[in-house]
C-alpha cells in the first residue's frame, strides 16, 4: 500500500496571539517538549508503517519555515511533496490540489491521509491503529474521516454521529454537526454515539478526485485548470507553486462542506487516542505539568497567593493573588486574559491589524531564508540586531541609503563582502559599513554564524534596502 | 524665620516591585507628570515660604540619584545638607543626626520640616498654610505632627486622635494608635477626632535635641558620638557621611515611639490636603485617569471586555476579560497582581532576596556616578549595553581580562582613550578594544553621549573590572 500523508499547514491561529502571528503561525509554536507543532505532525506522519514520501501543503511565505522544520525532524528534503499557495483557499482547494499533485506523482491508488500541522496526539500506537482501519477502509473506496471518542462536553468542536459498523473497521456516518450548546453536547457525551470531528481525513485519491468531480464540479474545473498551469511549470519532483488568478478563482470553502457531508461513500474511524487541536490558550496550558494550585508554567514563575493560572514567559513573572488567568509575554507584547476568554483574544488580534499594528503580523525575531534577525533595541536614531546565518547561507549583497551598520562576529565565522574588501571575521572582530557602501554577509562555514549589527541613521526603516544580487530571487 | 526642610530619602517600597527596587526605591519612581516623587518633594519643600536650603538624608548608594535629582529641580548643590548613611537607621536616628547638624550650622533656633520623600501632596496652598501653623506652634517649643483628614476608611495607615485646640493653630494630641482593623477604622473617620499621622513633622531643633536628651538618653549619646566622629571628617558646608561601627551602633527606632509618643510637647495641626503616601500599586493606579470601565494606563494597552484594572508597560498589553487587576510590566520581570493582594507584593520581594535573585535589587538600567547603562541583551558569549555619560562625566581607566568591548557612537561625541590611543568619535563612529587593553570613555561636551556596546568573552561579569584611575574614588 503507498500511503502517502498531506500535512495542511496553514491557518492563523489568532487565539494563540501573542505567540502565534502572522509570520511565524501556530503550527509552529513550541511545545513543551521543545518541538514544533509541525515538526511533531511530520515525525507522526513518517513514522506511520507503508510511507515513503509526504506531501506538504502551505502558504508560500512559509516554505523556509517548513524547510527549517523538515531538518529538524531529520526528513530528506527529496521525500516531501511541497505544495505552495500563494494564498490559503481553505481545505477543499488544498485537498483538491493535493489529490491531484499525488495521481500525477504517486498513482491514482495511493491513500492520502490528510492531518493538519497543528494537532497534538498523544498515543502513537493507537493512532497507527486507526490510521490502519481508515486506510482499508479507503481500500474499499470509502472517504474517511476520524472521530475522536469525547472525554467531556467540549462546545469548540464539530461532532460525527456514528451509525453501524463498516467491516469491523469504522462506522456509517449518519451526520455531521456544527458546534453545539454545552447542553446538546452533554447529550453527544453521554449518547457514545458522537464523535468529534477532528478535522482528519483518509481516503484514495481517485475516490477523492471522482468526488469532487461529481459533488462540487465548479471547484473541480478550477482546480484543474489550476493544477495543469501550476504543474506546467514545475518539473517532476519539484515543489508545485500555486498563485495568481487561477488560484485566487478556486472557491475557499472547507472539505466537510465541499465533499464529506454529501458524499454517501463516508465513514468514521472511532479515534481512541488522545487529541487536541490546541485551539486556545487553555488547551495550551494543559499541555505542562501543575503544581498543587493547578497553576501552569514552563518558566520561572513565582505564583503567590494564585491558582489556575498559566504563564508563558522568558522573563521572571510574579503572580499575587490571581486565579484562573492566561498571562502570556513575548518580548514586544503581552496578554494578561481570563480563561473564561481565551477566545476572544482572536479580538485584540482583529484590532491589532484593523490598526495596522505589526505586533498582529511579525516578532521581533523575523525569519528569513538565510536565518533570522532579531531586534534587540530600536530608539530614533539608532537599532541594534542579532542576525543568525544558517551554514552555508548568505544574505542578498545590498546597500542602504541612510544608515551606516556595525557588525561585530559573536560566533562563529563570518565572510564579509564590505565595499571593496572581502574580510574574513572571526568571533570578536568586527567591521564598519558605511551609508552607500555595498555590503554582503555569507556564513560559508558548516557553523553557525551570529553577529550584532548596531545600525545608525535618521531613517532605520527594513524597506532602505537596495539589493544587488540575491540567492533567494529578492533583488 | 529659618525654615529647613529635612527629606527623608530612604526605605524600600517593596510594595512597588519591580519598578521599585532596592537600587532605584520608590523615591526615584516616576510620577504621570514625568518628576519622580523625590523631585516633586524637593520642589513642593523649596518653594515654601523662608526657605534658604534643604537637607537631605538618604543612603550612601543614592547620592549620585540625589544628585540628579536636585540637578532635575533646578537646586543648587550649595543649597543642599546631605546627611549619607551608609546603611539606614530608621527615623528616629536620621532626626537626630538632621537635628544635630542644623543646630550646628543653621543654628539651634532654626525650625526643622521633615517630609518623607515618597508621599505626594496635591494642594500646595494648603500644604504651605498647615507649615505656616506648625511653624508657629514650633516657635512655641511644640513637637509637630500633621494629622491628614482622613477621607475613607484607611486600615494601612495609623492614626492621631486630636483633643483640644492649641493656640488656633493645631491640637493636643490624645494619642497615637496603630493601624486600626476596618470597623475601628471606620469608627476613626466617623468621629472627626482621628487623623492619619502623614509621617511629616516641624519642630526647633533645640526642642528635638532635648527631647532626645530627655526621653531617648541612650540614643542621644550615641548619636552624640556618631556626630563627633563624621562631622569632625566633614568641612563647614560639606556633606557629612554617616558610616561604621559609630552608625551601626545607633538604635533603629521610629521617631514615632522614640521622641513623639512620649513627650507632652506634642501638638498635631490638621492637614486639608490631598495627600498620599503612594503606599500600594493602587494608590499609583488612582494617580492616572481612567475610561468609562475605571481601567488606568499611560501607555499602549488594549482593554477587551476588561474593568479596573491598572497597566503599567512600555510593551503593548492586551487583557482580555480580566477585572481588578494590577498589571506591571518591567524590562526583566513581570508582576500581575489582584488589587485585593497589593500589599502581598513585598512577599515576592523577600522571596527574591532570599533566592538572591537580582531583580530584587538590580534594573536593567543600572546609575551610576557618570550616568547609566543598561544591558540590552546577554547571552552566553557576548553582552550588548546601551551606555550613556552625562555632559562633563567620565568612566575609570580600567580594563578588563576576560571581554574585548565594541563601542559603537549613537549619540554626542565620544573622548575615547584605547591602549595608547586618544580618540574623538563621532555619532556613527567607533573603536574595539581588545581583552587587556586600557581604555576611558569622556564626555567631555556639553551635550549628552550615548553608545552601544558589544562584550565578548567567556566571562561577561561586572566584576572583571580593573580600575586603574577613577574620579568618584572606586579604583
């Protein structure tokens, strides 16, 4: 059997604001064991028995992001499928195109398990076990999906109703339900009939692509047409970049509605495992260990007098006096929220962007394909960065018009292009560039490379940046 | 007549961490209108009626913070008595040692008003009229309190139960009392009798000194000592330092159980004013104005569905769902407190202290003779600081084993000595000094200087620091 996983890794994540944003989402925020949300996702998806490659779908901005995770989890570049959308589209657009990436490059037979990047499941074992039941299922040409047995009367979620047993392996879904009053999910709970949906699909890619065929044949056609300009241009095995009017015309609707709820070939895979799709901060919280107050924290806290309460910081947090809160601190914003709330954060996000407020969008640690910089201090007239180069990397040779920049070697060793000279630095050393001058910054060692840049001038805008020559297509 | 006022410039104002902390207490906090509380004393005391000079009596550490001070109010250096001591010693210590030295050079008749330096007074007129009426009763051997008219049922202050009129200036004093639980407290208000003892105080200084002679015998003789010893160190003018085993052995007692609560001298003059003595993070909260939801900020926060709770950050803050909150925000540490638990706060600090973490003690931003710095980033193996030299000021000529340092002009013109070198950078420019080299930083202009820094080394402490030459007296 060629099982093939397709990690969606998109979405904002906004109530997880101030540590998901924009530039840096959800999926790839830490989790207690020091991984990403992603990175957990890909190395469950490869351990699974039967896979050989996996296929990646996300937004283009992302793509070093998940380059950077792919290393992390030890996965060979040339095993990933790598589907780029210039814009998200919602599930059925990127499942669709999915499906059609795998019939060209994997088969029409293969089995395509979809997970999203940012779900924890706990139980290894139980989870194989399930995907084992969906992909003969999907064998049988029936479009499954996973719901998870409940464990209390969640009103976040969407729920599956179950009917009779499939051949000993899942269940006739009878319906799908949006989310419900804590009322009716008491019942769901209490029936043992009702699932929750998780939002995890497993089916053949001919089921999938005859499905869209006959269920949303307006979607089917764009996603063709899409799909014919976009793989025109890559050749086989390259990553599929999708953009442009043919992408923005793929309706954004999501796969329940696109397919499952009118498809009569579905099933449910009854999920014993446990799950989360960390959808707020308090599911966050539950993911650390309490002390005796139920109070949660990964860092130095001191909690006085408090219980409840959950704090995510790199700083030391003194908490007196308070119960049931969700401080969350990141070095340029900070949430203070009741956790009766976590979901109206997704609010102070809106706001936040409606005000054009980068704090919506980006960290003071931005990522870029040669590394990272990392504002350390700005005041009017002067801005000092940590910038980190990945062996191997190299920033765009570039000069500015308004500020002069100081780049002093704190590790590693750096091969500097500065007007005319090429230098080599060594940690320590340091040189001077001038407004105007043309500079570039290259690690070409196999160590990682870091510097201090304090920047001068009346204007230290990222936008005075004029780039000659650049790896990464940005000049 | 010849007023002096005498300012109390000491105690910790733990209450208020982390913006007060032992090396930057509560007097140097700043107030919304941008003065820190000491200024606001040092002004409010300057500008009352016959005042010619001021003396001050504050720790050893916060001479060069008092200086700044005097400097930020426009007072002359030679208007001030500073009294140093090296470790403190209560009130009743610090009176004697004021009282000793005016008798010695303002003369015994002089009136003494002595104002903590961390309580805020809004109406000047009446502040200035209930000075004039307790210097009056001064000039008729009276030991003067000032009773404030109490507005709410206060249970963290003590209280002055007046009696009779006295000379239709102020009032016998029936007695003193502690702080009252809150139906005494209550009681207290209601009755019309009973005022909140402000800590303030007027008397001449011949009465103080007999009174101590007469009703604290030991401590006189002692301070008698203390006196000798330090003053016969100091010049006629000069500021007089406190120190050793003579100080030591001074009995750490309030003037309130010393001197006041026993001598039948007493009178009280009631206090019209609004005063405050800016005790608990929610007497700083009443000090902003609030929104229609009595939330308090002066900075960027976002109050969601938020009430009464009070934001103090140079961050963005959103809260989200919180009420009754007391939210304080510092470069290195962070405090979220109920209102309720205001006066808790100084348990975190005890829990520092003990742990001898540094945030009990130490800013980011750390004063020092010639300016400050503040370290804007560490990590292992390299340190960025901000450092800033004020008009005229200089570092030592020193030296360090372990760190090579970068100084990067941002502000002013540098007056840099490197090894053998003497250097004038500009804004922009800047020097290395490599591990072992002599090297000063001047400013030798009028305007102000700023640099930034980067450390390298293995061993990044203050304390690899070789003083060669140095104006303050540290080498």
């Amino acid at each position: 059997v060629n099982l093939v996983p397709v990690i969606l890794c998109g979405g904002a994540g906004t109530r997880l604001w101030p540590v998901s944003r924009q530039a840096m989402p959800k999926p790839f925020m830490l989790l207690p064991n020091g991984r990403t949300l992603l990175a957990d996702t890909l190395c469950r998806a490869a351990d699974l028995p039967g896979v050989e490659r996996l296929c990646v779908v996300t937004n283009t901005d992302y793509r070093y992001l998940v380059e950077d995770q792919l290393h992390a989890c030890g996965l060979a570049r040339e095993r990933i499928h790598l589907l780029l959308e210039d814009e998200g589209r919602n599930t059925a657009p990127a499942i669709l195109m999915a499906s059609l990436l795998l019939e060209q490059r994997a088969g029409k037979n293969t089995i395509a398990l979809v997970l999203p990047a940012d779900h924890i499941i706990r139980s290894r074992d139980d989870f194989s076990a399930a995907v084992g039941k969906a992909q003969r299922l999907a064998q049988k040409n029936y479009l499954c999906t996973f719901g998870v047995v409940p464990n209390f009367a969640e009103t976040g979620y969407g729920y599956i109703e179950s009917g009779d047993a499939l051949h000993g392996e899942g269940f006739v879904v009878r319906r799908f339900v949006e989310k419900p009053d804590r009322k009716t999910a008491e019942e769901y709970v209490s029936s043992g009939r009702y699932l929750w949906n998780s939002g995890m699909f497993c089916f053949q890619v001919e089921d999938m692509l005859a499905s869209f065929r006959d269920l949303a044949p307006e979607l089917w056609k764009q996603g063709k047409a899409c799909w014919v300009q976009a793989s025109g241009q890559a050749n086989a095995g390259q990553d599929v970049q999708l953009s442009g009017a043919a992408l923005s015309a793929l309706q954004s609707i999501s796969i329940d509605y696109a397919i499952f709820e009118k498809s009569p070939m579905v099933a449910v895979v009854r999920g014993t495992f446990d799950w989360s799709d960390i959808g707020s901060w308090n599911a966050v919280s539950d993911l650390y260990p309490c002390d005796g107050a139920r109070n949660t924290t990964a860092q130095r806290t001191m909690f006085v007098n408090s219980s409840n309460t959950f704090v995510h910081s790199s700083r030391l947090v003194a908490t007196v006096g308070v119960d049931d809160l969700l401080i969350v601190d990141t070095p340029d914003a900070l949430l203070v929220a009741h956790k009766t709330a976590a979901q109206d954060i997704k609010q102070v996000v809106s706001q936040l962007k409606s005000s054009d407020d980068p704090t919506h969008k980006w960290h003071t640690t931005v990522d870029r394909p040669w590394g990272n910089y990392t504002v350390l201090h700005e005041e009017p007239g002067f801005k000092v960065k940590k910038i980190e180069v990945k062996p191997g990397a190299s920033l765009s040779l570039q000069y500015h018009h308004h500020r002069s920049e100081h780049w002093v070697v704190i590790n590693g060793t750096a091969t500097v292009t500065n007007g005319d000279q090429l230098l080599t630095l060594e940690k320590g050393q340091s040189t001077f560039i001038p407004a105007g001058a043309r500079h570039c910054l290259a690690n070409q060692t196999g160590e990682a490379l870091a510097i201090v840049e304090t920047q001068c001038g009346d204007y230290l805008g990222e936008d005075d940046i004029v780039r000659l020559n650049d790896r990464y297509g940005r000049s």
